[in-house]
C-alpha cells in the first residue's frame, strides 16, 4: 500500500508500506512451483510451493519450504534461512475458513574486515579467518512459530452486501545472539614488548587485542491478537461510499536477558574458542547485565470512505485511525517496576483522484504516520513518539487496452524524532538516541509497455534528495538518480513454448554511512536475470542476482 494510503493500516511507515497476504490454500485448483535462486556471495535459494484441491472445489491443502544459504556484503557473513508453511482451507458457510501454521529459522553472522595491525604497526589483511570459532564478531539466531486462522464471507448490512473477514493470530519469536567485543588492546614493537594501551574498537582478528568482552543475549517475543475487518458501499443520491474499517488488538509479551563474560586473547596456540569454550572464560560464572520483562497491549481502530461521484471520474478519500498503547515494564536485574505507560494517537489521511480522460488521471493525497516511543534512550533522556506527515501529487496513464501504463509522481516526507545508533565521543560507546528529523523530496516516474502479447517492458527512474535537521545526509539513504530496467519474453508458440527469458538492470546512486556527506559508499550497479517454465499446472523458476 504505497504512500499515505499506508495511514490506515500501516500507521508506522511513512514511505508506505508492503501489503503481506499469506500464502493461503486454493480450492480452485491444484498448481505447484519450484523457483532456484543464485547470486553474488554465493546465495543460493529454494522454494517449493504445492496446492491440492479436493472434495470438488469445498477444500484445499497447501505445503511450501524455503531454503536459503549464502553470505551478506562481506566475505564470511552468513544469512541462511529455513522455513516451513502449512495451509488448509474450506468452505463453510457460505464463506472460507482457514488454518495457517509456519515455523522457520534464520541464522545471520555478522563480521568486520579481516584486517589487523601487526606487531610492527603496519596494517596487514594475511590473518587467516579459519581462527575464529564462527570467523566473525557477532552470531545472530532466531526461530519463529507461526499460526493464523481466519474466515471470510459476505453479509448483509444496510440493505447491502459486505465482505467480513475475521483473523486471528499467534507469533513466537525467540533471538540468541553472542557479541565479541575487546576489553583491552596492547601495543606491540617488532620485539614483542609492550609499548602502550587503551579501549580502541577493533575486530577479533586484531593481534594487539589482550582480553575479550562476551556478551550472550536471549529474547523471545510472543505476540497474540487479530482484526476484524469490514468492507462494503452505501449510495447516498450522487455519491457512492465504499467504506472499509477495522478493529485491531494485540498483546505482547517480550522478555531480555543479557550475560557477560570476559575472555582471555585469542591466540595461534588455542585458535577456536569452541573447542573447549570454558577454558577461555576468566569467571566460572557470567554477570547479568540485563533482566527485563515487557508487557504490552494495543488496539487501534481505523476507517476511511472513498467517495466516487460524476459517474466515478472524481473520487475524494478520508480517512482516520486511533492506536491505544499501553506497556508495563519490569527490571528483575535491579528489582524495579515501571508503571503503566499509555501512548494515543490519531492520524488522517485525504486524497482526490480525477478522470481527465479515460487514459489519464490525476490524483493528490497526505497521510500521516506515528510509532510509539517509551522509556530512555543511551543518555537518560526520555524518547519522544516518532512522527511524520506525507504529501504527494502525480499523474497516471493507462492506454493501449493496458498495454501501456505509467506514473510520474512528486512527494515530500518529514519524519520527526528519529532514532539512530549513534557513536558519543565523551562515553567511548555507540547508543540510540534520537536525531532530529528527516526531509525528503523527489520524484520518481514508472512505465511498462507491451508490444507484443509475448514482451513486457518496464522502466523506473525516480531522484531523492534528503536530509537532517542538522543539515547532514541521512544514513543509507541513496542521492541523487536511482533507476531500474527489465524486459522479459514468453515463448507462446513452436518447440520453446512454455519457457520465459527475462534481465533486468538496476543502478543505486551514492549514500550516506554516517550522516557525513565526506563519507559516502559508492552507487552500485545490478544485474538480474530469469528464465522461468511452464508446464501444466507446475511453475519453474530460475532467477540469478549479481
């Protein structure tokens, strides 16, 4: 749901946000699929996807796996997947039920540059990583339990038919990570002496580091709630309203514990701390930097009407949500208790779209968002709501029976109170704390073309120019013009009928990495391609990222 429409069910992402819909079973038909994914760091990806109607279109059963095994940015990161998805539909009653259970598992190691400083003082990049435990500086693993159920079906309201859709769902999310970071780093001379000290950052691999600070964190989430949605249209004389609400409610439990331990160097005479890790520790037991158990309720209600008059050329949108928040938050480390925290906000979001012709329309819309905030930040002090607001104009053409389409688009977007991980000189450390606000404005343009039934063409090109209330370049965020190309062929007659060949471009202009516009990461080009097949009711697909 792109920009400000985002307002209704996305009140925390001003860009927008991404319209999720789970992988339900399909009565209709039986299909399957099989999609092979390749690509730079050796990523390599599979998902297998199979649906079974039965009992004469009334039910369906469906099954899809992920497997994904690879490395992120830098030589020896690791981001591997594994997940598993159930899904089982009926009809019932004049509508659908269906039950959804998931669980995966996901595995990232994050490291740093295998640099370090050599006993002569000169940088050297020869340490061999094979002498780490997992040849990086922090290891991430999480799994996650799943579960929804649901059921839909039309109804009678005010004389008219409406579409009802009731969800329920459970999550449990379960994070360990371990953290390397050094306690204290030792300067050697060519002969081995010691000739200074101090805490400076470095990764494990530095050779001057004499101990080390290991930090165990676990934290599990359980999240459980669902909505209820309406949807359905009333006539009142020459206007038609489409209204859609919804009622949201979810409970979250969340619990943090936190361990440290200090370890001695690593050395060529014991290279793998998993080996025997309790000889490397300098305490038989770990301290208890973090005991913290959160409990957390929200509801949020949301409605909007979409009015179409003039036989559907003007349509005029408003739009409203309420989020109630309220969170309790116990400290079992220090034995202190939070009272009771309620944050309540509104938001609005209007807009109008207009028929010029029957190929081109203009529209404009504002949407707001916001996303509580609670507590202290790194320094002590309270942390204010995140805020931000949206306004967008353009114009879209759909021409050619559909085979031509496009928009050209203008947006600016504040965002208010932003937090960032930020390094405090005085301190030594990097804590979040809040960064002042974020201005965006750009413009960004699409089109997609068919010539022929067998090619599609689509193009995109948009241009950003953003920053901070302190004037600087906001993180990550890329500058200037970034586009994107793809074409793709289908093969609809003779002996390659049923494959598909396809290639895509894409450019990513320079950003910022730490708010300093001396410092930028170079753009970065990408080539993508797919060949996919079809054969019946089966779907392959072959897809290479570079």
């Amino acid at each position: 749901i792109k920009g400000p429409a985002g307002t209704i069910y996305g009140a925390h992402d001003l860009g927008g946000v991404i319209n999720r819909v789970s992988k339900l079973a399909n009565p209709s038909s039986t299909f399957g699929s099989v999609q092979i994914g390749l690509g730079s760091f050796d990523l390599r990806r599979a998902v297998v996807d199979y649906n079974r109607a039965f009992a004469d279109g009334a039910a369906a059963v469906r099954a899809t796996a992920l497997f994904q095994d690879g490395e992120v940015l830098t030589r020896g990161d690791r981001n591997d997947r594994r997940a598993i998805q159930l899904a089982l539909t009926w009809k019932v009653g004049g509508g659908r039920l269906w039950v959804l259970p998931y669980y995966g598992e996901n595995e990232t190691m994050v490291g740093t540059a295998p640099w370090f400083i050599d006993a002569t003082g000169r940088i050297s990049t020869d340490f061999d990583r094979r002498f780490s435990y997992n040849q990086n500086d922090a290891r991430n693993e999480d799994t996650r339990a799943f579960g929804e159920v649901g059921y839909q079906r039309p109804i009678e309201l005010f004389g008219t038919t409406w579409n009802l859709r009731l969800v329920g769902r459970y999550t449990k999310l379960e994070f360990a990570d371990r953290l390397y970071n050094p306690r204290t780093v030792s300067f050697f001379h060519s002969a081995g002496a010691v000739i200074s000290g101090g805490n400076l950052s470095s990764n494990w691999s530095d050779v001057r580091i004499t101990a080390w600070t290991v930090r165990d964190q676990d934290e599990t989430l359980d999240y459980r709630g669902g909505f209820l949605d309406l949807v359905g249209e009333i006539g009142t004389g020459p206007l038609k309203h489409t209204i859609l609400t919804s009622l949201q409610v979810q409970r979250r439990d969340k619990y943090t514990r936190r361990v440290t331990n200090n370890w001695k160097a690593l050395s060529y005479l014991f290279p793998v701390y998993e080996a025997n890790p309790a000889q490397f520790r300098t305490s038989p037991t770990d301290a208890v930097a973090l005991d913290i158990t959160t409990l957390q309720d929200a509801y949020a209600w949301s409605i909007q009407d979409n009015m179409a008059m003039f036989d559907g050329r003007l349509n005029l949108v408003l739009g409203a949500r309420y989020d109630d928040i309220r969170d309790t938050q116990a400290d079992r480390r220090n034995n202190v208790f939070f009272r009771n925290r309620k944050n309540t906000n509104w938001l609005y979001n209007y807009g109008a779209t207009f028929d010029l012709t029957s190929a081109i329309t203009v529209y404009a819309q504002h949407g707001e968002t916001y996303q509580a905030r609670g507590g202290l930040d790194g320094l002590g002090r309270s942390i204010p709501n995140e805020e931000g607001e949206v306004n967008e104009a353009g114009i879209k053409l759909s021409a050619l029976d559909g085979r031509l389409s496009g928009g050209l688009a203008f947006f600016e977007m504040e965002q208010r109170n932003i937090l960032e991980q930020t390094f405090i000189p005085s301190l030594n450390v990097a804590l979040l704390v809040p960064a002042g606000n974020i201005e965006v404005r750009g413009w960004e343009a699409d089109l997609r073309y068919q010539p022929l039934p067998e090619l599609n063409l689509i193009a995109a090109v948009g241009d950003l120019n953003s920053r901070t209330s302190a004037g600087t370049l906001p993180r990550n965020a890329p500058q200037k013009l970034n586009y994107q190309l793809f074409a793709k062929y289908d093969f609809k007659r003779g002996p390659l009928a049923g494959f598909g060949i396809g290639s895509g471009y894409s450019y990513t202009s320079e950003r910022a990495v730490e708010g300093n516009p001396n410092f930028l990461l170079p753009g970065n080009h990408e080539w993508n391609g797919v060949v996919t097949y079809q054969r019946g009711p089966w779907r392959f697909h072959l897809s290479v990222a570079n």
